[in-house]
C-alpha cells in the first residue's frame, strides 16, 4: 500500500523541521496526554506521533515498545491528509487496511481513530491517536474528548516551540558575545559610551585593552582625553563636546598615548542616542590603527620616495608633473623641468665601491634640495638621474641660473673617507609655456637637451630649442618604420656568418634585424636608430627577431645544415623585462631546439643603472638553462672587468673598431692583443668583428681569436641564402 502524501508536503515538512522537535527526550506532559487518551477510550495503545519524511516518530507513547516506525505502513499518514478526525472502526474489513502490516502483524490494530495536530489550522505536523485490538467507535463524548487533548497538544508543541526558541535565542546571544569579543580582540576595536549628564564612561574590555590599562572601571571625560597628546587633545574634545550638544555625530584620527606610554594611533566615531527614558548618550566605537597607519607611512614612503635619498621617487614626480601641467591653464607662471646627470658616475662606483657611489647619490639629493626654492620639486628618476621641477617667475628667476646654481653646488668636492670625490653634472632644461604641454612632451624635450650636452661636452647646462625638433622627428619616423614593419611581417632577420678561425667553417650565424621595404629595398639599423632606443619598440624588434631565428635554425637543422650555433641581441628593455627567460626558453621548445644552440648577445651598457641585479638574474637564468651569453662590442668603455667575473659571459665580442685599425695604429694592435689574451686567459670564447681584409684576418688568427665576423666572409643576408653559403663554405 502506497501512503498517501499531502498536497503541501514540502510547506508542511518545513513547518515541522521548524518545531526542533524530532529526536528530543520524553516529557511528562506529552506522556500525561497519551496516558489519558488511552484511559478515554479503554484503549491499550495511544501515541503523539510527527510524521517525518520517512518515518513517524513518537513524542509520546503508551502500549508500544518502539519509538519511530515507516511512514509507508503509518495509518496517522491518512490522518494527516484533512483537518477532521479521522476514524477506522474495523481495519481487518477495511480494504484500505485489511493487508497492513500493523493489522496482519504486531500490534493487531483492529480500530484506530486519529487527530491531526496544526499550529496554523492548514498545516498537519503531528497527530494524536488511539490504537485497538478489537473494533470500535467513538461516542460523541469521546470524540469530544479528544477534541480537546488534540487542542491541549497543539499548545504543548506551541510551548515547545517557545522554549526551544528561547534556548537557541540564548545561545546565539551568548555566541555572538563571545564573537563580539573576539571580533574586538582581533580587530582591536572597542565599543563605548559616554552619559552625558555625568561625563561618565563605560567601556568593552577592548577599549580597556588600546588603553593598556588595568581594571575595569573607566575614567571620566577628562581622564580619558588625557590619553590624547597635548596637540591633539582639544579637537578631540571640541568634537565630543559638539556632539554632545547639537547631535552632530563625529569621526576622528588621532596619536594616542597609553598608559604605560606606547604611542598608537586610533579612529574614533561617535553619535548620539536616546535611551529609552528618552536622556541623551554618546556612543561609539575605538579603532586601534597603529599597524595600518604604519604601514600605509611604509607603503606611502615606498611609493613615493625614493629609497636612497630620501626625496621623490619617478611616481612621485610624474604625479606631480601632471598635477602642475593640470593646473597651468589657470597658472600663467611656465614650469621648467631640469634633468641633471651626473657625469662619470659609474667610474666612482667602480674605482671606490658602491657604497662611495651611493654616499654622493646622498649627498647630490640633498644639495639639490637645499638649491632649489621651496616651491620647486626635486626628485631622484633613478640610478644617477636626478630632476628638478619650478615655477619659472620673477621670484624664481630664470630656469638657466637655477641650473648654474645647480652645477656649482654639486661640483664640490664631496668627502668620503679620507678622499674628496669630485662630482658634476649635465643639465638638460625644457619649458612648458614654448616648449612642451604635457609631461611627455616636457621629459622628451628636457632628455633630448641634456642628450645634446652629453654629446657636446659634459658638465653643461643646455635649454631645449626648437631645432632639436628634427631629433624628435626622426625618432617619431622610425618608430612609424618598426610599427608598420612589424605589423606587415616586413621585419625579419638577416645573417652574418661567424667563422671559425682554426678550420674556416662557418660555426654560426648572427641575426640582425632588417626592414623589407615595399620596393625590395632593405632598411639597416641607420634607418630605424632612434626606434632602437625606445624601450617599447627595442622589445618587439627582439621578440621578432627572436622567433624568426630559432625557426629559421631548427629548419636548416632539419634540412641536415651543420651549424652550431645562432646569435641573437637582446636590448637592455629586453633583458629587463620580466618575460624574456620564458620568451628565450618557449622559443627554443617550440622550434625542438637546445638551448645550446642559441647564443644571446648583450651590449656593456645593459649593466649599468639600479636594475643590475635583474640583469645579473636573467642571465644566471639563460646561462644555467644552458643558453650561451656573449658580451657585445667590448672594449668601448662601459663594461669593466667585475663584469665579466660577476656575470655569466661565455663569449666576448671585440669591437669592431679595434678590429679595422689593426696596422694603423699600434694602440689598436696592442688593445686587440690584450683583449683576446684577456678572454682567453678567463677562458672565455672570443669573436673578433669587423674583419675585411685577410690582413685583419691574419693578424687575430695568430693571436688566438677563436671566431671571427665581417665582410671578409660575407655580408649580412637573409635566411634563404644561408644553407647554401654553409654548404659551399664546408666543401671549399
């Protein structure tokens, strides 16, 4: 027999998972309920049963041993089903009933009579019943009897209800004093009020805590403001007195001193509130800061200061720029922006250590600071770069004798040790009212006048005129020719042979990058210089390169041509990118190449600044994934010898330069000879460039270069020639 359910099964489970009643113990009201239905009816069995998903279960029981039986045989699952008693005189003649276990079985149920229990009047989540072994019916005073029990039990549950409400009220009050607890522990938060009648306190332990103050009775209003320092005392108090008297709630941020005189810092918030007697009380909560207030100093000083020195970083100066720039509409006054560099640095740092070279760093920042007036802006851009920002005006005079003062300042002799440090500085200078309108604009320009005073003699001051615009021009041109190269696959890889100068095979190619013009022609670096230069741009030339090389040498590798080896030159924007190790090392697994068979090509100056220790990471990285680094155009006076002891360097290249003048000029025969008895002497590969003549050739041969590179061998050409100038080369 399948049991029926009710229309509003789902409503009436719910209400009865509300109660909290399945499973409690036994009471002795619901007991005295069923004891007294039992008696009513001269009846040996009578229950309170709820009548679960599944199962039925007992409140309360009389006659049965068991305290919950299966729904799908329960006959109170028919009792449930209306809200009118519900009577079954005879089960054994009944055919709804007749084959129930509970007839066939224990108890031998003959007669049942049953009354849905509801707390709403529509929802049946109990009944009361009375069971028989032999057949009967109820007389009107019985049915009226239990009329009233049904009631009576109905008010039990509805007392349950109330009690376990309560109880479970009670707990979660009792947790969420502990939580608040807790909460204020963890967040260093306390609660307060404040009685404004008496000026007296009260306070959560916590705020007792922040004090660091023993006991728990909390002082008066003038006891507590005297945590407070003398300068902040009477603002805090001007609040809480204003809110006391007009309402006007209040938030503060103050230094707080405890009372056994650590210094914290703390927000408060206050308001007012009406009792219920209607008398007015402050109330409000106190914040323990200290740590975020720290740290946010840590964090503000990290962003915007620079580390070393102490003044403006970059991001500091930037921001300040655009707000300056921002409010020049209104401002008739001309910003000019100096960018000093100072000239040698990196000598100081190599002769007299770092920590010399930091010393002056030091000591510019503060002569700088103290040069210029007050409402001028100094900040350090980064390694020996420093950069002044001032109003251009009567008061300030002339950008130019600013920078004089400048260069005066800095050029005394700075001590340190036992020595004086001699120091000077290139000066470049734009203007925003004739020569810029946007920080850009005003960096570029300020760059491009101290790139002329760099060039024309260092230790000068030079003012961005409109001539130098050209420079501009050409660099504007030759990011246009990269950009449009790139995107129309015109950039691509042309290959100088290096040579083996013991067997005069060709052991490896050096990609260089080449524009294809529309017309067939082929641009050089000569037309895309200034492209080269910018950051931005010298990464997406490497990233191209890059990718076509290896591709272009795993396919003569499958196509049986015996190379070595290909070089590729990796920019100093490149290097200190963050992406380029993945970049090199997806590449070379992409293409099923070794990392043996590439060979990264460096320039000196990629070791200068404050992003050495990058640099020296990256190229641990290549080096120890077994990509070989070569220092290119050594000798032409940035690299020094730290760096090829500090530095993973397989390979030196001699520059050119030194190479073409072997013959003519002694010194350049003498430079050559130390440069490869230095590489070989620390074990190192070295490439002689620039070789056009058999002279040439002869003279670095004999002196031990182990490679060499020029137009003796050949010229740069494209990828499709190789294979076969390798082949012809290997057959001569």
């Amino acid at each position: 027999m399948n049991s029926p359910v009710p229309p509003n099964e789902i409503e009436r489970l719910d209400a009865l998972y509300r109660l909290h009643i399945l499973n409690t113990e036994p009471t002795p009201e619901f007991d005295a309920i069923v004891t007294m239905a039992a008696a009513i009816f001269d009846a040996p069995i009578a229950i309170i049963s709820f009548m679960d998903r599944d199962t039925q279960w007992f409140k309360a029981r009389v006659g049965l041993d068991v305290r919950e039986t299966s729904r799908h045989s329960a006959f109170c699952t028919h009792t449930i089903l209306s809200n009118d008693i519900f009577e079954i005189e005879d089960a054994l003649v009944d055919e709804r009933f007749r084959d129930n276990a509970y007839v066939s079985d224990y108890p031998h149920l003959r007669y049942y009579i049953g009354a849905p229990i509801s707390l709403d009047g529509s929802t049946n989540v109990a009944t009361l019943c009375v069971i028989d072994t032999k057949p009967g019916k109820a007389t009107a005073a019985q049915l009226k009897q239990l009329e009233q029990l049904r009631i009576v039990v109905a008010g039990l549950v509805e007392a349950h209800v109330t009690a376990t409400n309560a109880r479970i009220a009670e707990q979660h009050a009792r947790q969420r004093g502990t939580l608040l607890a807790q909460v204020e522990k963890i967040s260093r938060i306390g609660a307060w009020s404040l009685d404004t009648a008496s000026l007296k306190f009260e306070w959560s332990p916590q705020i007792f805590a922040i004090h660091e103050l023993d006991g728990d009775e909390a002082p008066g209003l003038e006891g507590a403001l005297s945590f407070f320092p003398d300068y902040e005392r009477e603002a805090v108090k001007r609040k809480l007195m204003a809110c006391v008297r007009s309402g006007t709630p209040f938030e503060l941020e103050s230094d707080f001193i405890t009372a056994r005189g650590s210094k914290k810092r703390i927000r408060a918030i206050g308001d007012i509130e009406r009792r219920d007697d209607g008398a007015p009380r402050l109330i409000g909560i106190l914040k323990d800061i200290t740590d975020q207030y720290e740290q946010d100093k840590r964090l503000w000083r990290a962003a915007h200061l620079d580390s070393l020195t102490g003044i403006a970083n970059r991001h500091s100066f930037q921001c300040e720029i655009e707000r300056r720039l921002a409010a020049g509409a209104a401002d008739p006054a001309s910003q000019a922006l100096l960018i000093l560099d100072l000239d040698n640095f990196k000598d100081i740092n190599d002769e007299l250590g770092h920590l010399a070279g930091d010393v002056v760093l030091c000591e510019v920042a503060q002569r700088i600071a103290r040069t210029i007036p007050d409402t001028a802006f100094c900040a350090r851009l980064g390694g020996d770069e420093f950069a002044v920002l001032v109003n251009v005006n009567e008061d300030t005079g002339t950008a130019e004798g600013l920078a004089a003062a400048l260069a005066r300042e800095i050029s005394t002799p700075i001590t340190y040790g036992q020595q004086d440090i001699q120091v000077s500085a290139s000066i470049g200078i734009a203007t925003s009212t004739s020569h810029a309108s946007t920080e850009g604009e005003l960096f570029l320009r300020s760059d491009l006048a101290l790139y002329h005073v760099k060039q024309t003699g260092r230790g000068k001051v030079q003012t961005y005129e409109p001539a130098i615009t050209q420079a501009i021009e050409e660099k504007r041109r030759s990011v246009t020719l990269i950009r449009s190269a790139i995107a129309e696959a015109r950039l691509e890889p042309f290959y100088q042979p290096i040579v083996d100068l013991r067997t005069q095979a060709i052991r490896g190619v050096e990609a260089l990058a080449r524009i294809r013009n529309a017309d067939g022609t082929i641009s050089g670096p000569a037309d895309f210089w200034h492209a080269l230069l910018d950051p931005q741009c010298a990464r997406e030339i490497d990233e191209v390169i890059l990718d076509l090389a290896l591709r272009d040498l795993a396919r003569w590798k499958g196509d049986g041509v015996d190379i070595d080896f290909i070089s590729v030159n990796a920019s100093s924007s490149s290097i200190q990118s963050g992406s380029f190790v993945d970049q090199v090392f997806a590449g070379l697994a992409r293409n099923g190449l070794s990392p043996r068979d590439l060979k990264i090509e460096v320039v000196e100056s990629v070791f200068l600044g404050n992003d050495s220790t990058d640099v020296r990471q990256v190229l641990e990285q290549l080096s120890a994934g077994g990509v070989r680094i070569a220092l290119d155009d050594f000798g032409t006076g940035y690299a020094s010898l730290s760096h090829l002891r500090d530095y993973p360097i397989d390979c030196i290249k001699i520059d050119k330069s030194f190479v073409l003048g072997l013959g003519s000029d002694s010194r350049n025969t003498a430079i050559v000879q130390a440069l490869i008895g230095l590489g070989k002497a620390m074990d190192l590969q070295v490439i002689a460039e620039g070789i056009e003549t058999r002279a040439q050739l002869d003279f670095v041969s004999a002196l031990g270069s182990h490679y060499g590179q020029g137009y003796l061998f050949s010229k740069p050409m494209d990828a499709g020639r190789v294979p076969s100038l390798i082949t012809t080369k290997a057959a001569a």
